[in-house]
C-alpha cells in the first residue's frame, strides 16, 4: 500500500492511499458531500468515498464545480 499518496488523476478526480495511525479490524466505509460554497466563494462540490481496513485508507474524491 502507498503511504500517503495522491494521484490526480484529472483537476477533478483524485485517488488518496494513506497509512492511518488508528487500526480498524472491521472494514470502514464512508461518504461525504460538501458544499464548499458555506466555507468560501467557490462554487464547488465535492464527493469523497472512503473505505478504511486495519491501518491503511483508500479514498477517491470527486470535486464538481456548478
């Protein structure tokens, strides 16, 4: 597993590998929405999916601009 890696694999589309300090024996899995537009003046939305197993995370983000 890569240790705190990102890929860009576009501007909008990204993968990230990271080794977690916590272990989680049973596999995690989480979604989040942010509306970036309550927290700045960018109109972007993004989508993060992450699953997390023993201390490694894998997680694929998804920004959208409107």
């Amino acid at each position: 597993m890569l240790k705190n890696k990102r890929i860009e694999l576009n501007d909008k589309i990204s993968l990230h590998f990271t080794d977690e300090n916590l272990f989680y024996f049973i596999p995690t899995i989480a979604f989040q929405k942010l509306d970036w537009i309550k927290f700045s003046d960018k109109k972007i939305v993004s989508y993060l999916f992450v699953i997390k197993f023993l201390k490694w995370s894998a997680a694929i983000l998804f920004m959208k601009n409107y």
